[in-house]
C-alpha cells in the first residue's frame, strides 16, 4: 500500500504542475486578443488625432488622443496581467516577447500624450512650441515600432510558441 501511495502522490504533483503552466499559458492566450484588439483601437485614435491635427481639427484631435489613452492604457493593464502570467511560467521567450510588448505600449501612450499636450500650443497658434511635442510623438511612435519589431523578430524565431 505505501509503495502505490508514494508513485500516486509524484503523479498527482507532476500533473498539477503542468496544470498550473498551462494554465498561466492558457491565461497569455486568452488575454492576447484583448490586447490586440485595444492596441489596434488605440492606434486607429491616434492615427485619426494625428490627422485631425494636420488638418487643424484639434478638438476631434483632442478626442482622438484621449479615445486612444483609454484604449492603450486598457491593452497595457492587460499586458501587465500577460506578462505576470508569462513570469510565473519562467519562459524567457513569453517573458522577453510581452516586456517588448510593455515598451511599445508605453511608447504609443507617450506619443499620444506628446500629441494631445501639442494640441492646446496649436489652439493658441503658437506652432514654434506645439511642433516640438509633435516631433516627440513621432519619436515615440518610432520607439514603439522598433520593439513591435523586436517581438515580430521573437514571433519568427519561435513559430511553435506561437500559433
């Protein structure tokens, strides 16, 4: 009886362990398509506010930038719950692709808010001090395409972590 306990009880821990991996992997899957969706919404906002902003339509850039604040901060709470997932599996592939994720969701927030604090300097016609602020939000944007990059690169190296 105790040899069939001993063998029971490492099957049971095996298998709960596995569980709890696949869990925390099952959890990164379900919340990437949030992600996706907010930063695809947020990038919609911004590009409308940056628009908007070409053509002088600075309250519909105003509401632009703050539409695309809200969904780039939801996608980045998001990557946060990702990424915690992503450590506790101690995979440093998942680890190292939602830590790109983070900067690039930081560096579109940045962006926005460089482009939403312009806005008020172009109300005022005051060009010479809203074009530096515009200049920054390209800055950002360009930062934050550099490490969607980086995680496309990820994404290629690894093809069966990711489907």
């Amino acid at each position: 009886m105790k040899n069939t306990v001993i063998p029971l009880i490492l099957i049971m821990l095996v298998v709960a362990l596995s569980g709890c991996i696949q869990s925390d992997l099952s959890k990164i899957n379900g919340l990437s398509s949030t992600i996706n969706d907010h930063l695809k919404k947020g990038d919609d906002y911004y590009n409308n506010a940056a628009s908007d902003l070409n053509k002088y339509s600075l309250d519909s850039a105003t509401t632009n930038c703050n539409n695309a604040i809200t969904e780039f901060n939801s996608s980045k709470n998001s990557a946060q719950e990702a990424l915690n997932y992503a450590q506790a599996t101690k995979d440093t592939v998942f680890v190292g692709y939602m830590q790109n994720l983070m900067v690039e969701i930081d560096s579109k927030l940045n962006a926005t808010l460089e482009l939403k604090q312009a806005i008020p300097y172009f109300q005022q016609k005051n060009n010479n001090t809203g074009n530096p602020h515009v200049q920054l939000a390209n800055q950002f944007m360009d930062k934050a395409m550099e490490y969607k990059d980086k995680k496309n690169s990820i994404v290629k190296q690894n093809p069966t972590k990711f489907k």
